[in-house]
C-alpha cells in the first residue's frame, strides 16, 4: 500500500498566517525582514501550509529581495543584537519553534 501524501497543519499556522497578512501589507523594515526570514525556516520544506509559502515567496518579490539576500542582512541584524529588544520594531522574546 502506497502513503498518501497529505498536507500537516502546523502548530503555529493560525498566528503565522496573522504575521503573514501583516508583512503582506506593510512595508520592509528590520523587524519585518527579520520576521520574513523567521517565518522562511520555519516553512521552508514543511509538507503543508501552501498558502503562507506561496505568500511568503509574495512578500520577497514584492520586497525586491532574494531568499539569500533576506538572509545576509538577517544575520547581520542578529549579530547586532537589537532585533528583538523591547521598542516599537521589536520583540521582547523569539519565537522560532
């Protein structure tokens, strides 16, 4: 008997497809691409969540942006370490399960 491939949901699909909606609308700033990126690992070869991939590839077009290139200044702006500090483009916490 051959396995059907089905689609998983992921945990956090409900809240990232919220963050997902929000990069969609909004402009490119550090916090955003940092989230963007996040967002790019954590979904990258999950069988599932076509719709936030498919939007997740949206935003870097949109953005003018390569998948490298989003990466690059990411971990720059995480060797900074101010990505995530309390203030208005930030985080207090990461959330990268």
């Amino acid at each position: 008997m051959v396995a059907e491939n089905k689609d998983q949901q992921h945990p956090q699909e409900k809240r990232d497809r919220e963050i997902v909606e929000r990069l969609l609308r909004e402009k490119p700033n550090n916090y955003n691409r940092v989230e963007l990126a996040r967002l790019r690992i954590r979904y990258t070869g999950f069988p599932g969540a076509r719709e936030i991939q498919r939007n997740l590839d949206l935003i870097l077009q949109q953005w003018q942006l390569t998948e490298e290139e989003l990466f690059e200044i990411t971990r720059q702006l995480h060797a900074d370490g101010k990505v995530y500090q309390r203030g208005s483009d930030s985080l207090s916490q990461e959330d990268w399960s």
